[in-house]
C-alpha cells in the first residue's frame, strides 16, 4: 500500500515545519530580549507602527493559524 510511506513522509514534513516555525520564534525572543522597554515605542514600517503593535499583530495573525490548524486536525480526528 502506498498510502503509508506518503503519510510518513507528510509527518516528516510536518515535523520539519515545526521546527522551522520553533526556531523563527526563538530567534525571535532572543532578539526581543536585547531590545530596552524604549525600543518597542519605536516604529517599525513605513506605516510608522511600533514595535510592540507589530509584534501584536505578528502574535494575533499567528494565533489565528494555529486555531485553524487545530481546527482541520480535530475534523480529521487528530487529537495530539
């Protein structure tokens, strides 16, 4: 059958996804951790957002994914 090695590989895939997005958010708060309370009043694009309503939006956009990622796993009855 060739349905299982397929769905190992998409695990694989997956697993590898996730690290990806661990070590993005790593990278993030380590760079955070440098920055003074200051820096985050700042702006931080052309539209003259600080940091911190960058950082909220980034936090809020990212939230919204997972939610529908755990969404379509339960609708596919994938519990972990």
């Amino acid at each position: 059958m060739k349905f299982i090695p397929r769905l190992s590989r998409l695990k694989q895939a997956w697993q590898k996804i996730i690290e990806q997005i661990n070590s993005v958010f790593k990278d993030l708060q380590d760079t955070a951790a440098l920055l003074d309370d200051s820096d985050f009043d700042e702006p931080a694009d052309d539209d003259g957002k600080t940091l911190k309503v960058v950082l909220a939006d980034m936090a809020m956009h990212v939230s919204y994914h997972i939610g529908q990622i755990v969404y379509i796993h339960r609708l596919q009855g994938i519990t972990r």
